[in-house]
C-alpha cells in the first residue's frame, strides 16, 4: 500500500491544482506551500478540543483557503473520541499543523528556535529572560521538522486560561518568528525570519515593575509607572482600581460602576460569581500602540487595563464581560460573544437604540448571528442591535438564531430621539493628525498642545480604514476587532479626548484603503456594476463607522471624499456634451453611491457633513454641494523651476488670493463655506513657480529650503485670511520633519503654524 500512496498523493494534488514543490525555506515559500497543501492539522490537549474547533471557520479563511481538522493529541495518535464524541481524525503528511501544548512538550523542546526555552520551579527561562510560566504563553511559527515545507505553528503555555486566551486571536502562521505574551501583552520577540537567535524584549512599559537579578529580567505588578500610582481604592463591590497620573478619580468611579454592573449580568449568564477584579486605567497610549478595543481584560490575573481619557467615552464594561463570558464558554461563537458582552455592558439601553434600528445601513438580521459581520459593520451600530436581541430572546425565552423575523418586527416599531444638532466653526484653522502623529499617546497630545499653542482651533484626525483581514505579513497572531481604522479606534478615540480637553475642535476624516498598506480604495480600477457597489457599499459603511465614532467622542465634522479621486465626479464636463449611455450610467451610480453615503452620515451624526476633493480646481466637477455643510478640497501646488526661489513673498500672496478666487467665487454660489483642506507643499530647494503651475514632481535629492518653505506657507495663510476660508495644514516639513509628529515639538515649528494660521 505504501509504494502506490505517493500515486494516490499525486492525484489528491492533481485534483486541487495544488503542487507542493517549493522547497525554500523563507516565509514566503512556507505561505506558498501551506496554500497549496490547502489543509491544516490541528494537535492539542482535549481541554482544548471545543475551543480550538470553534475558530476552525475562521482559521480556514487564511492562506486562500483551508481544510481544518482536529486531530487530537498528537500527531501519531489514534483514532479516538473528542470531547464533542466526534472521532478523531488522522494527520495528513501534506497538512500544515498547528500544535497547542504544555511548555514540557517533548516536540516542543526538540524545535531549534526553542532550544532556550526551560520551565523550572514554576518559572519560565528564555535565555537571560525570567518570568512566571502560569503567566506566560508562546506563540512560535517555524519550518516543521516532520514536514520541512510547511509551517508549523506552535501555541505552549502551562496555564490552560493562558492558552485558550491565546485563540481568538491566533491564526495558521507562516512568517517564521516567535512571541512570548506575558499576562496576555506582548512581552518577548525571536525574529527568525532574518536569523536571530536571541529573544529581546518588545516592550518593557508593557508589564513594568521589572528589575535585573544577575542579568535576569524580573516582571511584577502589571500596572506598575515610573511616574507613580494614583491607588482609587475600592469602586464597586469586587473591584479595585488604580490609574496613572491624569485619570479623573470621578471618571474611574463611574466606569467601576459600568464594570461592576456588566458583571452581574454577566454572572446571570454563566452561574457563577465573578469574583474579584483589579481595573488600571491609563490616560494615554503607550509608545507601543494599545489594542483597537478601549480595555483589555486579562482573566487568569483578573486585571483589566482601560485606556479612560479624560472626557473620552468608555466601553461600559464591554470587553471585561466578554472575557469572562468566554473563560466561562470558550466555545462560543464569535457572534455570541459579542452580542452577550454588548448585553451585558448595556448598549441595547441606549435613547438611540430606534435611530440605530431603522439606520439606513442597519446589517440585515442574518447579520445578527453571523460570526465576521463585525468585520462589515460599525460595532456601534451592530453592538447595540445584537444587545437588543438578546434582551427581546431573554424576556421571552426565545432562542436568537430562531426568532429572526420576530425580532425584525420589533426592530420596525423601535423610536429613538436623534441626537442635538451640533455647530461647528464655518473657517477652522488647523493642521492634520495622522497615524504616524501617535494619535492618543504623550507624544500626540504635546503635538496637540503645541498646534494650540500656535492657534490652531480645529485638529483634523485622518485616519485609514480596510475591509479586506489584514493578512499580517503572515503572523501567527493579530488582534481581531470589529470594523474600524487600521490603527485601532482606541487611540483615535483617545486623540479626539486630548484634543477637545485642549479646547480644539474636532473633526474625522476617514479614508477607505484597498488593503492596508495599500492605496485608497478607489485608486483601484473598477469596471464592472458588482465592483463599483463594492466601492460604494465600502464607502456608506465607512462613512456610517465615522459618523457614529464622532458622535461617540464629541467631534464635531465628519469629512468623506477625500483621496476617493474620479469617484467623487458626479458631472460630466464640456467635453462629453453628448454622453454615451455607459457614461450616463456611471455617473448615476456615481451620484447615488455619494448620496447613500451622505445620507448614511446625517443619520448618524448632527454635526457638519462635509465633501473634499483632492484639488480646490475640481469643484465644478461635482454636483452635490447641496448636499453637505462646505466646500473642501486639497491645494498641494508644484514649486519647481529654474529661479530657484526668487519670486518675492508679496509676490507669492499675490499668486496665492489670484488662485484661489474660482473656489471662493464657487463657493459663495453656492452660500457655503470654503476650506482649503488639506494643503501643503514640497519642501524643495527649487520652489519658485506660481500656484497651480504645471509641473512634475522634485527629481534626486533636493535639499530642504526651510526658508523657503516658510514663506510658502505664509503666503497660503494669506491667500485663505483674504477669502474668509477655513485652513487645515497637511504635513507641514521643516529640516525634514512632521511637524504633526516629532517635529511638532519645537519652537521652529511653533512660530511657522502661527504664521500660517493666524486669524
């Protein structure tokens, strides 16, 4: 039978048009390879059983494709009955594996990228590296020695809560690395990929109260700060709280209460006490980032860190009631969890509950129950309505996957207030916060002070948004989160509260990208009529997420349109004076797209709606003015030239009122506001042309002309003083700098916005 099973191989293969016949050993080919197997084996522990098949749907989505099975305790084990009386399936020498275990596994030791690994006495060695095993957990994905062409993901921890924890957020990895979570945050990093073999530390803020013993890193209380704990004491029944420097006592009262009230009702649903819980709570991000969710909860230690701002809206307690309905239940679906955590944490209790119900973007009821819909909707749209239909299936004793169409009847005859209209500045002066600005941390929030101290009245949070999974670059581990920006809604959430707390208003400028580290998503060519309704479904839905986010955290614009390029032209110019039918047709498409996203936003949000274009000069292009609160578009004109900088600077703001005087007349037709939004320029020696001019782009390395620059922008301020508009700077550079980010700082930086931005 043996000799005639490679045959049988060939014509599995064959029939999958999957051919493992890559052989290198990068992530890459490993990736290639686990595609082309199309099957993954997974080894693990029978306590592990239900958790682990629980994420057998989602695991199979990766690497184009899998077969998932749960093979049981080992790879030569036989067969046998699971947990669930299922029987246990055999391993397949053409399946990738993915291995949970205990860190003396035997397989485990043997791995080379583990040779430093020694549990002893409780304590888990890694080299010089010290820390309790019970509050550990490995994550490792390296070349599988049974099988040297697939990857083998590895999942170790001697604490059960610790590697059940580890589920939700795990997937079939193929870049080859390692990761050491402690307490449920990472702590140590092995970069295979590129030949390391020593494990550093990710984040020594990330757990601190660390010392050295010989060499050893020691790791104690979780919440630990250089700058000293502010110890709030008791705050509810079973819970303590303790913060750094900068939480509002009253604040974090108020939120135990949240928490305290989720637990009960999470208590309701698993039949046991909750037992007692430690909250620590930060007012800002750490310099790593923080995960996309608001808190943290970490079960087996019973700690949960909050990101609480002040002024900053909270989770009600969401996230801790999720963590403890999954200790109870890990084999719960993803849907479940969430709908019962949204229940417990009250959402469903909301005055807008109607106004969320009957929301032109409400997710369809099989949405409801179906475990990836939070990766299509705005979990403060869909929180809120799954909530509901656990609390409408408890009062009745109804199961939720039964009662759809019942519950879609009591959806219909929901009511809410709206929410108060919100003014907001018709000529804000300001700058743009994006991602690499560090929105929510120390950093970010000295920006803020010093865009203030400038002037500045209005900050901008631009941030990105992908409905496509991020693939990880084939990591074994990611946080999931419901739809959001690529950052994390977290810290935009966290900037929005630092900023308002300033006295600057704020405003959301979200952009949709195809993939996310790609472009916008409309850059990509769209032909036919299924593609382009998935640009316009990406866009209400996007633009449904920013219009909740904002009316969340106290924003007070919500901005669509800009980097969405052609897509935002809904009139045909002189050109096409007798359009073919094609044309006509796209432009339809066009207008109703824009429409239903509008739409989408005024049911979301009574602040201003505002549109952008990419340039002040495509205004005539677009006939839908009326719809929205003002005028935005982008001026990033090219200064390149031979006079190499001699026009003079009243010169320059001659140029600057010249070219903007078709915007500001558009504009005044229309009885809107103008913004220049964003703007910026080149910080090129070669800057001497007039605004507007043609161009292309600076070739080599022209240095920096900071003087140059400055007058630039000076001009600019002018041009938008003269004409009443608004001004919202887009990455000003200075010496080669983000004024936004590091270089916001300085007094350089300090003394050019207030030029620019002067009233």
């Amino acid at each position: 039978m043996l000799r005639h099973s490679w045959v049988l191989s060939l014509l599995l293969l064959a029939a999958c048009d999957r051919r493992l016949e890559v052989r290198e050993t990068g992530s890459l080919a490993l990736g290639q390879n686990l595609y082309r197997a199309g099957a993954l084996d997974v080894e693990g522990p029978e306590f592990a059983s239900l958790a682990a098949q629980a994420q057998f749907a989602r695991w199979g989505s990766y690497a184009g494709g899998l077969d998932v099975r749960w093979i049981g305790g080992g790879a030569d084990a036989p067969r046998g009955s699971t947990s669930r009386g299922e029987v246990t399936q055999p391993a397949r020498s053409h399946a990738g594996r993915m291995l949970l275990c205990d860190f003396s596994a035997g397989e485990l030791a043997s791995l080379p990228a583990a040779g430093a690994l020694r549990e002893e006495g409780g304590q888990l060695h890694l080299g010089p590296h010290l820390a309790s095993a019970a509050d550990c957990c490995l994550i490792l994905v390296c070349i599988d020695p049974l099988r040297d062409h697939l990857p083998l993901t590895v999942v170790a921890g001697s604490n059960p809560k610790r590697l059940l924890s580890a589920l939700p957020n795990l997937r079939p990895g193929w870049r080859r690395e390692g990761l050491v979570f402690l307490r449920g945050r990472p702590w140590l990093r092995l970069d295979l990929e590129r030949g390391g073999s020593e494990w550093t530390i990710v984040d020594r803020g990330t757990l601190p109260g660390s010392g050295s013993d010989e060499g050893r890193s020691v790791h104690g209380d979780l919440s630990h700060s250089g700058d000293g704990l502010v110890d709030h004491g008791q705050l509810a029944p079973n819970l303590t709280g303790t913060s750094e420097p900068g939480v509002s006592h009253a604040e974090i009262i108020d939120y135990g209460l949240a928490c305290a009230a989720a637990l009960k009702r999470a208590a309701t649903i698993t039949g046991e006490p909750s037992g007692a819980w430690r909250i620590h709570a930060s007012s800002s991000v750490p310099a790593v980032g923080w995960p996309a969710e608001l808190a943290q909860a970490d079960e087996p230690t019973r700690t949960l860190q909050v990101l609480l701002p002040p002024g900053s809206p909270t989770d009600g307690g969401r996230n801790l009631a999720w963590a403890v309905l999954f200790a109870n239940q890990p084999a719960s679906p993803a849907w479940w969890l969430d709908a019962m955590s949204a229940w417990c944490a009250g959402l469903h209790q909301s005055e807008r509950l109607g106004l969320l119900a009957n929301h032109p973007e409400r997710p369809t009821l099989e949405e409801l129950i179906t475990d990836d819909a939070s990766g299509r909707h705005s979990p403060y749209l869909l929180r809120p309505l799954r909530a509901e239909l656990i609390e409408w299936c408890r009062l009745r004793d109804r199961d939720p996957e039964t009662s759809l169409a019942e519950f879609g009847e009591h959806l219909a005859g929901l009511h809410g207030g709206e929410p108060a209209s919100i003014e907001f500045q018709a000529t804000p002066r300001g700058a743009f916060l994006r991602a690499d600005g560090d929105p929510g941390s120390r950093a970010g929030r000295a920006a803020l002070e010093n865009l203030f101290a400038a002037g500045a009245t209005t900050i901008a949070l631009a941030y990105d948004l992908c409905f496509d999974p991020d693939p990880g670059q084939g990591r074994a581990w990611q946080p999931q989160r419901a739809l959001g920006s690529v950052l994390g809604d977290a810290s935009w959430l966290a900037a929005s509260a630092q900023a308002r707390a300033l006295g600057l208003e704020v405003q959301l400028w979200p952009t949709v990208l195809a993939s996310h580290s790609g472009v916008p998503s409309s850059r990509l060519v769209r032909v036919f009529d299924e593609q382009r309704k998935d640009l316009y479904d990406q866009l209400a839905a996007s633009t449904t997420h920013a219009a909740l986010m904002a009316e969340a955290s106290g924003a007070r614009v919500v901005s669509i349109g800009y980097d969405l390029g052609q897509s935002l032209v809904t009139r045909l110019d002189e050109e096409h004076s007798e359009p073919g039918e094609w044309q006509l047709k796209a432009q339809r498409v066009k207008r109703a797209g824009w429409t239903r996203a509008i739409s989408a936003a005024r049911a979301s949000f009574k602040g201003g709606v505002v549109l952008a274009t990419e340039d002040i000069r495509r205004f005539d292009l677009i006939d839908l003015w009326p719809e929205v609160d003002a005028l935005a578009g982008g001026l990033f004109p090219v200064f390149e030239g031979t006079d190499q900088g001699q026009i003079p600077l009243w010169r320059l703001k001659e140029l600057f009122v010249e070219h903007l005087s078709p915007a500001d007349q558009r504009a005044e037709e229309l009885g809107l506001p103008l913004w220049i939004a964003p703007s910026g320029f080149r910080a090129t020696l070669y800057a001497a042309r007039g605004p507007g001019a043609d161009g292309g782009a600076p070739v080599g390395g022209n240095p920096v002309n900071a003087e140059r620059q400055a007058q630039l922008l000076e001009a600019l301020g002018h041009g938008a003083r003269v004409h009443g508009a608004g001004l919202l700077v887009w990455k000003l550079t200075s010496e080669e700098r983000d004024l936004l980010g590091r270089g916001l700082g300085g007094e350089r930086a300090r003394d050019l916005l207030r030029t620019v931005l002067a009233p």
